[in-house]
C-alpha cells in the first residue's frame, strides 16, 4: 500500500456495475449486476478484515490506528476486541497492518499481529484472547515473536497469514525509499523484501520448519521463504488448492501479482530490484538471467498507482465467478477478476469505484469484502453483493435410490451443495444422475415433471425434488393341500405364512425352502418352480410360486395340570416326556392317566371329557387333550410340629394345608378355592402373605358352615410386606384338625 491520498474518497453505500462476462454457460443476455453492502462504517483508518475460522461468523476490522473491532453480523461492538494503539507508530505506511487466527483458535484462543512499533520498526506479536469474553482480546498476554528494524519509514509489508501446512507466513517490505537502495530484497542474510515462513507451534518464539528454503544455506536467513518483494502489502492463500497469490505494490510504472502452486518448495525470487514486473530495473537491461519466477498478472501507473491483493474466489453466492483471483487499486479503486486458462492468465476489469482500496477479506464461507480507508474516520468494510434481485434454488432428493443432481450454471451439486442463489431470469438447467443400482424416477416442483432435464427460470424461491427408486420385482408365495407347513427364502424375505410376498432387485436369484409340518408332507412346486428341491428362482419380473402339502398324520398333543402322567396306546405319547404324537389318520388312540402319590385324577378336557381314566381319540384331525390331577392331603403333616425360628417355611407346608382345608371345606358343602399361585414349586414360588391370608379365609368359612367359632390368628393383618412365620403354619394346622 502507497500513503493515503491527501484528498479522501468519498465512500460509496451501493455501488452498482455490470459484469463484463455473461454467466458461464448461462443466458446471454444474463448479465451479472455487483455492487458493494456497507456493513461496517465510521472506521478509524481501516486496513484490513479477518474471520476467525471459529465458526462464530465474526468478521475482525484491523485499523491503522492500531485498533482491532468485532463485526458481530449486525453490528461493529463498541469496545474493540484488541487495542494497542500505545505500541503503534502510525500512520502513513505505518501502523497496525495485520492480523492472523491461529488454525486452532475455536480451541486455543491464539492470534498474530503485525504493526509497526514506536521506534518505527516491525513488530510480530502473539495474543490470546481473554477468558471473560469472546469478543475481548487479553491485552495482557502479549508476546513479542519477532522484531525487524526498518531502515526508512516505508514499505513495511504487513499481511500475515497462515498456510494450508498450519505455519504462518509474513510479508515485509525492502526497507522502503526508492528503488530499494541497499537491494535488500535480494540479500539472503537480510528479511527485507521477503516472505517469511515460521512454525508458532514449536520453538521459542518460534521454531524454523525443516523444509524452509535457506535453511541449510550459509549466510542466509532460514526464516525466508521466497524473496526478490518490494512491498508485499497483501498476499493469500486459494482455500480450496492452498496456491499463494502475492500482490507486489510497484515503484513507478508496474503493479504486479506473484503466484506460487501449492505443491512449490519455496526459494523463488520474484525479481524486485532487477526487475519490476516484467520490464528490467536496476540494471536497466539483461536483467532477468532464467532464475527469476514472473508475475502472472500486472498492469501499468495508467490504471492505478498500488496494488491491494485480493482472493481467489471460492464463496457459493456467485457460482460465475468461481475460482476468480479478485484483486483491485488503492489509487484508482478499480476491482479486477482473473481467470486462469492452463498456465495463463487474464484479467477484466469488474469495476471503477470511487474506493480507496486498501484490502479484501473472505468471511468463513468464502465470501468477499473490500475494506475502504476513508479519510480518518469515514472509512468503511463493503460486502460485495448482487444489485439485481435473485433467489435460492434448492433441490432435495427423494425416493428409495441415491443419484446426484448437478446444475448449469455450475452452483448445485447436490449430494454435496443442494441449495445455491441465483438472479432473477437466470436460466438453470438441472441434470438428474442416478447412482449404481438406483433409476430415476421424475421431477417434481420448479415447474419440472418426467426423466428428462428440468430446466427453471428463476423468478422465485424454487424448490425442485429428484426422485430416484430402487427397481423391485414382487415374489409371491402360496400353500395348497391338505397339509401344512413354512417356507422360507435366501436372501430373507419370505416366510410364509406370516410373510408370504416380498421385494427384490431385479436378477436377484431367490432360492425358497419348504418344511412340512409334523404329520404333513412336501409334495411339490408348481408356478416359479417345479419337482420337490428347493426353487431356485431368478426374478426378472414379478412371480408367483406354489407349494403344495400333503397330510400324511395327524397330530395328537396332551397336556396335564397337577402331578401324573398320560401314556398312549399305540404308543407315542408319554406325558410327562413326550406330550404329542402323531398318527396315521383314523388311527384310534387310547389315553391313560396315572395320578402321581399323592394324587388323584379329576378328569379330561379337550377331546375327551369326564373322570374316566381311558380316553379314546379317533385321529380323524389334529386333537389336543388336558389331564387334571387333584393332590389328596395323608392326613400328615411335614415337619410336625414346626419350631418357631428354626423350621423354615417350605412349599409342601402350604400345599398340605391348601389340600386339608379344602378337605374340610368340602366335608361342609362348599367349594375348593381358587388359590393364588395354585402350584407353589419348591426354590420357585415365593410364600407370600396373600397365601396364608387366603388359607385363613378358606378356613374362617369351614368353621362358620360348621357352626363354630371361627379361629383367631396371630398377625391377623399380614401385609405384602409380612414375613411368614412358622407360628401362622402351626395356627392354621391346629385349626384345620380341630374342626370335625
């Protein structure tokens, strides 16, 4: 940057200009219309803006002055995030001149400055920022990384930054005067006139990474990372390819932008004083011996007399111009985009505004501002917008397929950017995609339908659905016959009868497995498929296979309820162990039932009926029979008598007394009861309190049936929470054979 002009610019809300190049492969007549949204005004001598990457969406104003402010996206806060306005010599080319967000700043709260310090020379500086507020640096925290003494009061460089390798990088001018008097930016043993490359994470204050350079180089400074600079006041890094584009401010007729490739080493010389831009310097001829790297771009004093570096554009809200090296004048205010075609590059001009440019800056996603430095207090950060009206175009997917959706103008590329602004008239043409495996389906919203493109005259916020399926072919399988039995498939999906349709992609090769159920028999396919091995299917289209089963026996199943067991004649069922059979039909099967000790047989439900112990079956269809067996109290109790908190209390205990009190109930007319838990299983069932309640109910009633004095009980009132004692087993023994 050259000193301010003696006479401010007045700087300019809006500015509205055409773009010289149509949309790429948009309309013709679709001309893009830029111009500048103030969002930071009444600046004191801005020189630059610098997001945090810390996903705030804080834009950080740099002012000469030596002032930092926060744009927190609708406002400047009125106290300034850092303030070192003490240990600033300003102004001129001098001041507070950069500033740079270590990579890591969302976590480590780290951050560089660059200004030029009271006895006039550089100055790099670490800071933190404060642990109160995020938008309060600690002033504090101060660390002096490095110090260059500056022969003359100009070309002090100023930007730094860091690369895509996480080292920060930092220009610095020749020294300043004219012509570079001391040729300092060819002097390897000196930092002027270079670009610097250190490693902040390392060392103290820093560290030199391994792959500088000069490092290994005698008398040189390992530090340096390209040289042969006038006044590199504004360099940056392509987010997207990490290439560096360095803007050289010139001495009398040529301003000039450097690049270097990502994949670069480093060690270039960029020719300053030998040469200046392209034409020779100091000498005046043959000076440019092959070892000099030329700038890709520069033009003449007759366009501007300073060059402000911009960015290569890499935002989403002017798809045009993506990858556009932005750059602009601070004597003339013209903005320029270039475009790279292989290894050559073009320029054309954007604009001619009223602006003293003395930076660009990039917020996190990648859009564009131009600082403006105004005339002390006037100056202002301008948001480089479109003037003509435009609107999103969003695109979603649906369906049960995956495919992509990409647009011309390029803007979408949806999986990855499904949503893009585009002005009103654009012309957007969108190609549907389907992926491996997936066909598309249509087109809804936007005004598109059917499988072919979808082209949408934006007029409107328009939200346009690709619908991309999966193809499926139905196999459907069905059971006939007398019989029964399951099918099942490989890959999953049928299992019939519960699930006897399923979905496949097409060419999927099914293989269907049938199981007869016990008494049935596999017959055959017929259909998909044919003989009794399993059907092997290839499904190309939609198909219906039939499985036929075939009675062959009939299933008798017994169940019991007590203690005893049932044995069949013929043989087959033996119950306990083995509780179905199966039979031939007609076969007529005769059941016994056998009461365990203990025990007596109460009878048959199901296919049979009443107390008798045969039960014949004829097996003319599946039948199922249940065997009831009563336990009979001895009249001997277990365990008799019981001793209080010795005996526990088992299960024969309460089945005993459940059997006696039933006994005496039946003896007065009235029924057995219904106990809770009617089998308590020894180690099993728990003995709860509802068990004795009851027995005390049960009994209660046998003696007023008898005309007697009901009995009284300890604890009468046992809760769920009661223990059971064996005093209450005793109580209810005693009252059991007390009554006749």
């Amino acid at each position: 940057m050259r000193a301010a002009p003696s006479q401010a610019r007045l700087a300019v809300a809006l500015l509205i200009v055409a773009a010289a190049a149509p949309w790429a492969a948009g309309r013709a007549d679709a001309q893009l219309t830029l111009g500048f949204e103030p969002v930071a005004t009444g600046l004191s001598s801005p020189l630059g803006v610098v997001n945090a990457g810390d996903g705030s969406g804080r834009l950080f104003i740099v002012e000469q002055t030596g002032r930092i402010k926060v744009y927190d996206g609708a406002q400047v806060l009125a106290t300034p995030f850092l303030d070192v306005s003490m240990l600033v010599s300003c102004c001129s080319e001098r001041g507070l001149l950069g500033l740079a967000f270590h990579p890591d700043y969302r976590t480590n709260g780290v951050f560089f400055v660059h200004y030029t310090n009271t006895a006039g020379n550089t100055t790099l500086a670490r800071y933190r920022v404060s642990t109160s507020s995020p938008n309060v640096a600690d002033a504090t925290s101060a660390q002096i990384i490095l110090n260059v003494t500056q022969p003359f009061a100009n070309h002090n460089g100023g930007q730094i930054a860091f690369g895509p390798d996480r080292f920060l990088y930092m220009g610095l001018g020749d020294g300043g005067d004219a012509g570079d008097p001391g040729d300092r930016a060819q002097n390897l043993s000196l930092l002027l006139g270079k670009i610097l490359r250190i490693d902040v994470d390392s060392g103290s204050p820093y560290a030199i990474p391994p792959t500088n350079p000069f490092r290994g180089t005698t008398g040189a400074m390992p530090e340096i990372w390209a040289y042969g600079l006038r006044n590199p006041w504004r360099f940056s890094f392509d987010r997207l390819t990490g290439d560096l584009f360095i803007a050289d401010v010139g001495q009398s007729t040529r301003e000039e932008v450097n690049f270097q490739s990502a994949a670069s080493l480093g060690g270039e010389n960029y020719g300053w004083r030998r040469m200046e831009g392209t034409a020779c310097f100091n000498p005046s001829t043959g000076c440019n011996d092959g070892t000099l790297t030329l700038p890709i771009l520069e033009y003449d004093h007759s366009f501007g007399c300073s060059i402000t570096g911009g960015y290569r554009y890499r935002g989403r809200r002017f798809p045009q111009y993506a990858a556009r090296f932005f750059y602009g004048d601070f004597c003339s205010g013209r903005i320029w985009a270039a475009t790279q075609s292989g290894s050559t590059w073009s320029s054309t001009q954007l604009m001619d505004t009223t602006l003293s440019i003395t930076s660009f800056g990039e917020d996190e996603s990648g859009e564009l501002y131009v600082v403006h430095y105004g005339s002390g207090s006037d100056g202002t950060v301008q948001r480089l917008v479109e003037t003509s009206q435009s609107f999103p175009l969003t695109v979603s997917r649906a369906g049960t397929g995956t495919g992509t959706v990409v647009s011309s103008p390029i803007g979408i590329s949806c999986g990855t950017t499904c949503t893009q602004t585009f002005g009103a008239g654009a012309v957007v043409t969108l190609t549907a995609t389907p992926a491996a495996g997936s066909v598309f389906s249509g087109w809804s919203g936007g005004g598109c339908s059917s499988t072919g493109t979808c082209v949408v005259t934006v007029a409107a916020a328009t939200a346009v659905t690709a619908t991309f399926t999966v193809p499926t072919v139905t196999l459907t399988v069905t059971r006939a016959g007398t019989g029964g039995g399951t099918l099942t498939s490989a890959p999953a999906g049928i299992g019939c009868p519960v699930t006897c349709t399923a979905v496949f992609a097409p060419g999927t090769r099914v293989t269907l497995t049938p199981r007869a159920d016990v008494g049935s028999s596999f017959d055959g396919w017929s259909g998909g498929c044919s003989g009794t091995s399993p059907c092997v299917v290839t499904l190309n289209a939609n198909t219906t296979v039939n499985a036929t089963f075939t009675q062959q026996f009939f299933t008798l199943t017994v169940t019991t309820s007590g203690p005893g067991t049932v044995i069949s004649s013929p043989f087959g069922i033996n119950c306990g162990t083995t509780c179905a059979a199966s039979y031939p039909p007609n076969t007529t099967v005769t059941l016994m039932a056998s009461a365990a000790a203990g025990t007596t047989f109460a009878g048959w439900t199901g296919a049979c009926s009443g107390a008798s112990a045969p039960c014949v079956v004829p097996m003319n269809a599946l039948k199922s029979v249940a065997a009831t067996f009563t336990t009979t109290f001895s009249g001997v109790f277990t365990d008799n008598p019981l001793v209080a908190r010795s005996t526990t209390v088992k299960a024969v205990h309460m089945t005993e007394l459940r059997l006696a009190i039933n006994r005496a109930r039946t003896q007065h007319a009235l029924t057995a009861v219904a106990w809770t838990d009617p089998v308590i299983v020894a180690g099993v069932t728990a003995i709860k309190a509802v068990h004795v309640t009851q027995m005390r109910t049960a009994l209660i009633q046998a003696y007023q049936a008898a005309g007697r004095a009901a009995p009284t009980f300890s604890d009468p009132s046992l809760s769920s929470l009661s223990p059971i004692r064996a005093a209450h087993i005793t109580e209810l023994r005693a009252a059991v054979l007390a009554l006749p």
